[in-house]
C-alpha cells in the first residue's frame, strides 16, 4: 500500500470511529405537571381526548361540515405542503452524509498564430481539438457530527411540522363546531325574537283597539307599541348575523359564501354535565401544539451543535477520474487517462467573531424555544382549566335559568288568563312577556357557552390525539370506525 493510500484509509477510518456529535444531547426540560387540573371533578386516567371527532360531536351535518372541511380547507392543504417541505429539507440534510459524485466534459478548439510556430521552429501552424470527459467524488467526513446534528435539527423539524398540521387538524375541527353551535344559537334567538314580536303585536292592535273605543290610555299604547318597535329592531341584526356566521363556515369548507345546512336544533345537542379529562402528565403527548413546540426544541438543541462544530476544521475526500485526447474516439480508449486522489481541511482563521456570534445566537435561539415550550405547557393547562370550569358552572347556570323560564312562561300564561276574565289589566301581561323573552335569550345565550365550552375542553385536551393522518383525513374511516 502506498504512503497516500495509507493517509486516506487513516482519515477515513478515523471518521468512520469518531461516534461522538459535538453539542448538547437533547433531554426534556422540567415543566409544571400538577396531579389534577384546576375545576377537574375527580382524577381518571380516561380522557375526552381520547374520543374521535365523529364521536365527540354526533350531529350528523355537523360531521359531514367537518368532513368536508378536512377535505377541502386551504389551511389544511398550506400545512400539508409544509410538510411536504420538510420531508424534502431532510432529504437535503440527509444528502450530505453521503459522497457527492459528479461528472464533467469539454470540447475546444485551438490554433498558434504562425508567426510564433516559426520563432519557435515549430511545423507549420494548424488548428487542433481537444476533448475531455472526467467524472469527480467528494465527501465530507462527519468527525465532529456536524451533518448528524444537522440531521438530527431537519428530523425535529419535520416532527415539528407534522404535529403542526395535526394541529391545524384539530382547530379547524374545533373552529368549525363552534361556529356551527353559534349559528344554531343564532336561529334560536331569531325565533325567540320573531315570537316575541308577534306578541307583542297583538299586544299592540289590542291595546289600538281599545285606545280607539276610548277604554285604553296614550301611555298604554305607546308603551305597547314601544316594546313592539324594540322586538322588532332585533330581527334584522340577527338576520344578519346568521347570513355572517353561515360566510365564515363557508371559508372553513373551502367555499364560497352559501347556506349551511342543519342538523339536530341547539336544544337536543348532546352535552354530558361532566367530561373526564384524564391526567396532566398526559397533555404533553396529547396536544399536539405542545408536541410541537417540543420538537422545536429538540432543532435549536441540535443547531447548538452544528454551530459548535464550526470551530473545527472540516475534512474532506476527493476523487478524479478521467481522460484527454485530441479525437473523441480516444477518450474511451484509456490511453490518455487522468486520476486524482486528495485529502484536505479547512477551518476558521480569523472571521472577526462570524462563528462564536453564530454559536451565541444558537444557545439564544434555544433559550427561546424553551421558554416558549414551557409557556405553552403552562397556557395549556390554563385553556383546560377555564373550559373544565365553565363546563360545570353552566351547567348549573342553566340549570337555574331553565327553571326561571319556566316559571316566567307559566306567569304570561296566569297573567293572560286573568285579563282574560276581567281581573286585571294588561300591563301585568305586557309585564310578564316583558321578563319571559329576555329569560330566553339568556338560557339560549347559556346553552350556546356550553357548548363551546364543551368544543374548547375537546380542542384543550388534544381531542382525536390517537388517531393516525389516515384516520384524520379519511372519509370511510371516519363512517365505519
């Protein structure tokens, strides 16, 4: 073996040995894990996030909405293509553990002015050619673990952007129910407006009549006529209101502004009075924002080590092969073969400070990304809490507003009965309708919140977290399962 051939295997065998990246390993930082959530009715290790979509939610427009949705948002096609994006990022970082060969070749054509020929006693001067074909092989040799850091950093990143589309997955789910609920809770509140109008419009024509045969007072009628104006001025604005909430449902679809179709009415929505929502050390697996965020700490780790390794030289192989001859016939003929075979390194001299600040800016950039995990936890918590919270607190609340209701609709009813048969005088049944349509509309206001409540405890707790991409995005899975 020759002296050169000794110094290659030696390089080589030392970068095939040197198992150790340089920079940090990657190990989880310490986050709040309380062993119950705030507002949680008792510790199960059962979660609401365990339940798909189609089960979480059993209106079977709303399902076809999301399914639909899933199918056809432009949200979920942006975070598909990134995903796409990432893949390809990996297969560049990955490219670079790996020899690189390439190929070359030229054709040219020459002539020696005459005049120098003969100075030089040359023959006679005439045009040649001259070919070439060669073929080159290069390869850094990962010492240091600079492309596996490297690596390791596109891997976490690709992690980061699959969770990310999860996410998207989850919200647009989650986006879509609440502004299907909140559409449901507009039609109620529109017909409790059109009924109270149509109340008080024979309120109205009573109280007229009776002003016109001189048995009712101005103030009566005015304040009949009052309250029919004020019913009234509700029914454009909720009109309005639907038509807006039915546009933003459309864009989540992926279409045009239209009509959305319903299901089941507000009132017979299922909502059970109290969720499990499993245990606090499971959000980190569950939701999938916080996944996320971990994965983008897992990158600006491993960056910390490709910045590090930029103190060391970097050494590389390279390799030529080919051949040169006057006629394109020789070149695959060998006799005018060339080869080369080189080691090299380089490294930072004096760069006025580029690769420490380089360094620097990377400890920096996963101090963020750190703070910013931990805050996330912490968020994630809270937004599980509050929706715990307000799951059974409005449950009681229309507990209570129910009951007021109905106490309120059998006073129009008693009140009615009594002008009826002359014991009292109509302001007592103005009086009571006056209290029974607000009532209401703040029991719809009510059932409206739980379920939003309900939808943002699902969206908190990583709702459908074990579901695969297929099971996400496919429809006849979505049927059968």
């Amino acid at each position: 073996m020759t002296r050169s051939a000794r110094i290659v295997s030696s390089i080589v065998a030392v970068a095939l040995l040197g198992g150790c990246a340089i920079g940090p390993n990657y190990t989880r930082p310490a986050v709040a894990e309380p062993p119950t959530f705030r507002g949680q009715a008792a510790v199960e290790a059962a979660s609401f996030a365990d339940a798909p979509w189609w089960e979480a939610f059993q209106d079977p427009s709303l399902q076809a909405l999301i399914r639909q949705a899933l199918s056809r948002n432009y949200d979920v096609a942006i975070a598909a293509a990134r995903v796409q994006e990432a893949r390809a990022n990996l297969s560049i970082a990955r490219s670079d553990l790996y020899p690189s060969f390439d190929y070359s070749g030229s054709v040219s054509r020459a002539k020696i002015s005459p005049g120098i020929v003969g100075a030089l006693g040359g023959p006679s001067a005439s045009a040649s050619n001259f070919y070439s074909a060669a073929m080159s092989a290069s390869w850094e040799l990962d010492i240091w673990g600079r492309i596996r850091r490297s690596n390791e950093a596109a891997r976490a990143t690709l992690f980061a952007t699959e969770d990310a589309r999860r996410g998207v997955w989850l919200t647009l789910v989650s986006d879509l129910a609440q502004a299907y609920f909140e559409l449901l809770a507009l039609d109620v509140r529109l017909q409790i407006a059109r009924n109270s109008t149509d109340a008080y419009q024979r309120t109205y024509d009573l109280f007229l009549d009776r002003f016109n045969l001189g048995v009712a007072s101005k103030l009566e009628t005015s304040r009949a006529q009052g309250a029919l104006g004020d019913a009234q001025a509700n029914i454009p604005q909720l009109e309005s209101d639907i038509v807006a909430k039915e546009n933003q449902i459309s864009v989540l679809l992926g279409a045009v502004p239209g009509p959305i179709p319903r299901g089941k009415p507000m009132y017979e929505q299922p909502i059970v009075p109290t969720v499990p929502a499993g245990l606090p050390s499971t959000l980190l697996q569950r939701r999938p924002d916080l996944r996320q965020a971990e994965q983008q700490l897992v990158s600006a780790n491993a960056r910390i080590g490709v910045a590090k390794a930029e103190f060391f030289p970097k050494l590389s192989l390279t390799a030529l092969l080919g051949t040169a001859s006057p006629e394109v016939s020789a070149l695959t003929g060998g006799t005018a073969t060339i080869w080369a075979v080189a080691g090299m390194f380089s490294g930072p001299l004096f760069n006025a400070g580029r690769t420490l600040g380089t360094y620097r800016a990377s400890i920096a950039q996963w101090e963020q990304a750190r703070l910013q995990y931990e805050q996330a936890v912490l968020g994630a918590l809270r937004e599980v809490s509050d929706a715990l919270t307000a799951l059974g607190k409005l449950n009681e609340a229309e507990t209570g507003e129910d009951t007021a209701v109905k106490a309120l609709a059998e006073a129009v009813e008693h009140a009615t009965d009594r002008y009826r048969q002359g014991l009292a005088n109509y302001f007592e049944v103005l009086e009571a309708q006056q209290q029974l349509y607000p009532a209401q509309n703040t029991l719809a206001q009510i059932r409206r919140n739980r379920l939003l409540a309900y939808v943002q405890l699902y969206k908190a707790l990583g709702g459908g977290w074990s579901l695969t991409d297929a099971e996400w995005t496919s429809q006849d899975e979505a049927r059968t399962r």
